[in-house]
C-alpha cells in the first residue's frame, strides 16, 4: 500500500536516496531526461542537507520556503515525491514552482495524479494563485499530466542544458488555480 506524508527535515537522508535512485534513471533504460544533473547532487552534499532542512521550517509567504510530501510503500520506502517552493523575491508570493517525481516501478499507478492534487489544494488552501513548472521538451508524459490539470505552456528555452550528449529544451508550464474550495483535506503552512 502506498501512502503520501509531509516531509521533515529528519527525512532528508531518505529524501535524498529517493532523489538519486530517481536521477540515475534520467535519459537511462528507456525513460525521458527529466532531470538536468547527470548525477545526484543530493546524499553527498550537507550544504543541500542544511537549506533542506531550513526551507522546510520557514513560514510560508516568507522568502525561500518549501514544503514537500513523500510516497512511501508498505516498508516505508520512498517511492515518489512531490515538492512546492515559494520565491526569494516578495511581490512573487503569489506563485509557487512545482517539482514532481515517481520512480520508474511505480509509474502509470496514479502517483502523479495524486500528488498533482495535493499541489492544487496546497495552492487553494494558502491562497497561491499561480503554480508554475519546468519539464523536459521530449518528456511527454509529464507533460501529458500537466496539460490534464490545466497547466499550458508559458515559454521555450532551447539548449538549456547539454545531458547524455543532447541538447536538451526546457518547457515552462504554469496554472492559474481558481480560489475554489480544495478537494482534499490539506494542511496550511
């Protein structure tokens, strides 16, 4: 069975073995490039530890918060994520940006459905207008799902990153999220 919970900074080591696990399989075994590090950054860097933790903790409205949710299995393994960070700029605090992830096993289950929800009803329930996104050009089924919330397409950067030998273009995708009652139960804050 799995199930979603909130992220605290005492996850981070599980957090970041999730994350490389993810990121190893990035343009690798016949899945997209969705990632634009060609290794994971996370389990051997205490500095990401450190702002992690602390962008956890920090009041949403404020400069640099995050908030993040976990899919974990049965055995408490995490198996998918879902992260929303707030801008270090203050006329941006409407907004929030989105990051997602499933390991590869666990795909086409509903996962990113699921958490695409929590996303919306976090927005609603904090009154965050805008949810704004990055993916790959040629990762499809992301973009498959975003475009099934809603999100349309807001900008092109050709050759933004150069991974596995390929240019790779990045796709700017944003929501505006209509202040309707949210769907879900959803902590604020």
């Amino acid at each position: 069975m799995l199930t979603v919970v909130a992220v605290a900074p005492k996850d981070f080591a599980r957090w970041a073995e999730h994350i490389d696990r993810l990121f190893a399989e990035s343009g690798r075994n016949g899945q997209p490039l969705f990632s634009p590090f060609e290794w994971s950054p996370y389990a051997a860097s205490p500095e990401r530890q450190n702002r992690f933790g602390s962008s956890l903790l920090v009041p949403i409205r404020d400069a640099n918060w995050m908030r993040a949710w976990c899919v974990q299995d049965a055995d408490g393994h995490i198996v998918g994520h879902l992260d929303l960070s707030g801008s270090s700029v203050p006329s941006e605090n409407h907004r929030m940006m989105l990051g997602i992830g499933c390991e590869p096993a666990f795909r086409r289950q509903g996962i990113g459905t699921m958490l695409m929800r929590y996303a919306i009803d976090f927005a609603v329930a904090n009154s965050i207008e805008w949810i704004d996104l990055c993916v790959f050009g040629d990762n499809a089924p992301a973009i498959a799902l975003y475009e099934r919330f809603g999100f349309i397409e807001s900008g092109r950067r050709p050759d933004r990153f150069r991974l596995l030998g390929r240019r790779v273009e990045d796709v700017m995708m944003t929501l505006h999220v209509s202040l309707t009652p949210a769907r879900h139960s959803m902590p604020t804050g």
